[in-house]
C-alpha cells in the first residue's frame, strides 16, 4: 500500500492509499510505518483512514503493533476519518478504548 | 426482483489457500449476496469479514502458510439468510477451546474466529475424520432487516 506521509505542526499524518489493509497488506504497512516513525523520529502519529474501505484483523493488528512501538518512545497514534467497516470492526474488538479517533485529519491533529 | 427459495441454487467455488485470493474472496462474497433483502451493506460487509477471517485462519494455520492447498466454499441461499461452508484439508482444531482474545492491546492478534463468532448468528465447525477428508466450517447469517 501507498502511503503519504505530511509532517502538521510536529505531527505525522500518514495517508493510507489503498482501499484495504487485510492480511495481504498489514506486514509491508506496519514496516513502511515503523521506517517512517524512525525517519522522522515522530512521536505524535496521525493515521488518515479515509481511501480505506476494508480492514481485518490482520490489519488491526498492525496498527496495535504501531501503538506499542510509539507508546515505548512516549508517543502516540490516532486515527482519522475511518469508514462505516472500518469503524465497527475497530469497536468489535475495543480498539477505540486504546487509540483515539476522530472525523477529520485537522481535529485530530489539533488534538495532540 | 424475488428472493431466492431455499430448494434454489447453491454454488461451489474453489480458491486456494494464497493469500493472494483475498481480493476475490470479497469480490465473491458480494457477488452471492447482491440480490438479499433488507440491509444489503450491514450483510455483505460482515459476510466479507467473516469469510476473510476464516480464509486467513486456514491459509495460516490449518495449511501452515503453503499458498497451492484447496479451500472450497459452498453457499446454500435459505429463506432468511445465506449459509457459507468452508471446507479444508489441513490441520484441524478445537473451536470451543479457543481462548477469548486480550483486548488491552498487550497482543496483536487471535482476533480473527472471535471476530467470526461475534458477527454471525451460527458458527460451527466440523473437523475431518482421516487422511483425504475435510474439514468444515459452517457459519450462517440472517438478513440484516
């Protein structure tokens, strides 16, 4: 998957611009996330979920993965303008308790 | 347009256990559920989670990530809902004595069957009996009215 990463006032917005993140896509996402983190030293991470219409497991795992890594470095992740699947699969398995989300990328970002 | 009865048509399609099928999956899953009653979106996105998780279940474990193994899926339309049976070849398991997923975020995965089991109304699964045979995961969904 193409990501777009665009540094806002000290934080990381990273679009994703594909259509899905399932089991095809969440390794090669998670490691161009982590190169990312590393590249920029970025501590306060924004997700714009928007292009993405489908996610499993497999990709709710990445972004755990992501959360664990920014959290031991005193960061952060929230996402923005997640989709109607996106969303409920996200509350299925309560990951709107761990990451904070939000309808758009400029109230999110403010929110850092 | 009418809804199909229960004595209409079943299909079979086969995929192998690549992950690479993904993308078809859902293609299929869409293509079976696009004349259903009712909430036509609720149905097929929760019936393209669950066969995506259930896909990714067996292409991981039961088959232990060999991408040519078969994986065959049968549709049976009923007057309320559609059910899916997903049969392989590979290692089966004991669903009842899975664990309930952590959800703290201390572990980044075993969300998959427990997404399953939360999104359809019937899950059962029927391991095979010998060498050659299958094993069968069956899950059904009621229309979303």
């Amino acid at each position: 998957m193409r990501l777009t990463p665009t540094l806002h006032d000290q934080v990381m917005v990273v679009t994703l611009e594909g259509d899905h993140l399932d089991a095809t896509e969440s390794k090669e996402f998670k490691e161009k996330i982590k190169a990312i983190i590393k590249e920029y030293h970025a501590k306060k991470l924004f997700l714009d979920f928007h292009h993405v219409n489908f996610i499993d497991s497999s990709g709710l795992g990445s972004l755990l993965s992501i959360l664990k890594v920014l959290n031991s470095e005193g960061g952060n992740v929230k996402i923005a303008c997640m989709t109607r699947q996106v969303r409920s699969v996200f509350e299925l398995i309560c990951m709107h308790k761990l990451i904070e989300t939000f309808n758009s990328v400029e109230e999110g970002v403010s929110s850092f | 347009m009418e809804w199909k009865s229960e004595s209409a048509s079943k299909i079979d399609r086969f995929f192998t256990s690549n992950l690479s099928q993904l993308n078809l999956l859902r293609y299929f899953v869409a293509e079976v559920c696009q004349q259903v009653p009712g909430d036509k979106e609720t149905f097929t996105e929760i019936l393209q989670l669950a066969l995506n998780e259930i896909f990714c279940n067996i292409s991981s474990h039961a088959y232990n990530n060999k991408k040519d193994q078969p994986i065959l899926i049968r549709v049976k339309y009923q007057q309320e809902g559609i059910e899916f049976e997903v049969l392989d070849q590979g290692e089966p398991f004991d669903l009842y004595a899975l664990p309930i997923p952590n959800f703290s975020g201390k572990t980044e995965g075993g969300f998959g069957l427990y997404i399953v089991r939360k999104t359809v109304d019937r899950l059962e699964y029927i391991p095979k009996n010998g060498q050659g045979t299958w094993n069968h995961m069956i899950i059904y969904k009621q229309f979303v009215r």
